[in-house]
C-alpha cells in the first residue's frame, strides 16, 4: 500500500477508498474512489518496459477500441516503476459462465483489435513489432521460460516437451499479420456488460505480430468450459475478419502457454501462484502423455 500512497499523492488525488484489484496477476492494480463520488484506477506495472508499452497502447488505441483512458501519468523513480490514472469502463471483468451471445461479442471485440494495422509510427514505439521473426520470437520466448522450467518438472516431461516444441512449430501455417495482438487476451481482461462486451483492459504484454498466439487463453478459459462458445466465438469474429485456422494453431499455443507458465511461476514465486503452477503442469503432463 505505500507505493499506491505515493503515486496518489503524484497525482494529487483526494481519496476516500483503495481497493486492491485482485485479476491482476502481474502489475498492481488498485480500484479508487475519490472524496467526490468519482472512481478510477491507478495500475503500477511490473517493469518500465511495461509502463512505456501499454502507455503508448493505449493511446493509440483510444479512438479505435473501449480501452481505458490515461487521465494521467507518472514516469516513477528509483523505486517504483510508474503508474498511470486510468478512467473507469462500466463493466465487470468475466468471471463466470459465459453464453454464446457474450462468446460472439467477444470474438466481435477481438477481431476489431486484430483489423488494426500498424502504422509507421507503431512500428518506431515501444510496443515490439516481432512480426518480421515470428518463428524466433516464439522460440526464443520457449527457450527463456525452458531455463525456470527445468528447475521445476522431471527431467522425462523436460526432454518430451522440448522434443514436442522442435517437431511442432515447423508445421504452423504462415503468420496472419502484421497486427497488434494483446498477448493475455483472457476473461479477466475482458469488461462486459450482460452479454455485451464493454471494454479490453491490459496492454502491458502487447506485440506487433501474429494473431495465431492470441485464442490460447479463450480456448482455455472459455471454449473448452463451455459448449459452443468457440463457434459462436468464430462466428463474430468473422462478422468483421477472415480467422486463421483454430484447430490447427491451438493445440501448439495451448502446449506453449502451460510450459511457459510454468517458467513464470517459477519467476514469479511458486508458492503464491501453486493453484496456477498445478494447473499448468496437470496440462502438460496429460497433453504429453
């Protein structure tokens, strides 16, 4: 709580309450209410490269999709990374069922995010255009998390999955890009309204590259867990795109996703994400069995 203290009083802010915002697994995040009736969020991200990333993302996408707006910004300091005032959307994070109308809106919200083509201006900010070398980017994120990950499953499960990695990748279908893609594109990330999706939170991870990495973690939140929603999903994304061939990407990206997080968990502290570390090896174990 000390550091969203000081960053308010950066912003000169008169509050009346601080709620922790709990979806937030990487950054900080903290729901405020100020004296006046008026809520906001104040989000510290969890390195400068984060705050300058999804700085520059959400102000490029301001006019193009329901993201929140920087009301303002504090560049940070020797002991805090930065923060940023955003404006409050009014919708819930998803959280539980989700139902082929909600499932359509989704795919609808996704598919205009991945119609917008970067500019040359996106090209030179912050945010990473990996377009050009997929295939190294996805290999290089795989091999950085293999160095945690090895600390943490049996040597057997290690060798499968690099094995798994090397036979697979070669067979993907060409990239569909360059586009931004959100990268954590989740339930949690995603703001609704009853069955009508009101807003994408959450840019600290975006990129400029392939759409293919951005269906894992729907796929695994949401269509997986509830009948129909993948084709109600296809069929509102395709009211406004043309989409690449989820049957044959997901499986790949669903493996990469589990083995990956397990190197975050590894990261980030085991014991604080062991449900999610559980999760993620179960998924492995049975994917490679």
């Amino acid at each position: 709580m000390e550091k969203v203290q000081y960053v308010i009083k950066q912003f000169d802010l008169d509050v009346l309450s601080i709620e922790d915002v709990p979806e937030s697994f990487s950054s900080s995040v903290y729901k405020i209410k100020l004296k006046d009736h008026q809520t906001f969020f104040i989000k510290i991200p969890y390195s400068k490269v984060k705050l300058e990333r999804e700085y520059d993302v959400l102000k490029r996408l301001q006019h193009e999709l329901p993201v929140p707006q920087v009301l303002n910004y504090w560049e940070g300091n020797e002991d805090i990374t930065g923060a940023f005032l955003l404006s409050a959307i009014n919708g819930l994070p998803i959280t539980g069922e989700v139902n082929v109308d909600l499932a359509y809106d989704i795919g609808v919200i996704h598919a205009k995010l991945h119609s917008i083509e970067p500019n040359e201006e996106d090209f030179n900010s912050s945010v990473s255009n990996e377009y050009e070398q997929w295939t190294k980017f996805i290999k290089n994120q795989f091999y950085s998390f293999a160095e945690d990950v090895k600390e943490v499953i049996d040597s057997r499960l290690y060798e499968q999955s690099l094995h798994y990695f090397e036979q697979h990748q070669k067979l993907l279908p060409s990239p569909d890009g360059p586009r931004f893609v959100h990268m954590d594109f989740r339930p949690g990330n995603i703001l609704a309204n009853g069955n009508k999706v009101v807003g994408i939170i959450d840019f600290e991870s975006v990129r400029i590259g392939s759409t293919e990495i951005d269906f894992t973690k729907i796929n695994r939140d949401i269509f997986v867990k509830y009948p129909g929603t993948m084709e109600a999903f296809q069929r509102g994304y395709e009211s406004i795109r043309p989409i690449i061939d989820l049957q044959t990407v997901l499986p790949f990206y669903r493996f990469i996703d589990a083995f990956n997080s397990i190197g975050w968990c590894k990261r980030r502290g085991m014991e604080k994400n062991q449900s999610f570390l559980e999760e993620n090896l179960a998924y492995l174990k049975d994917f490679l069995r």
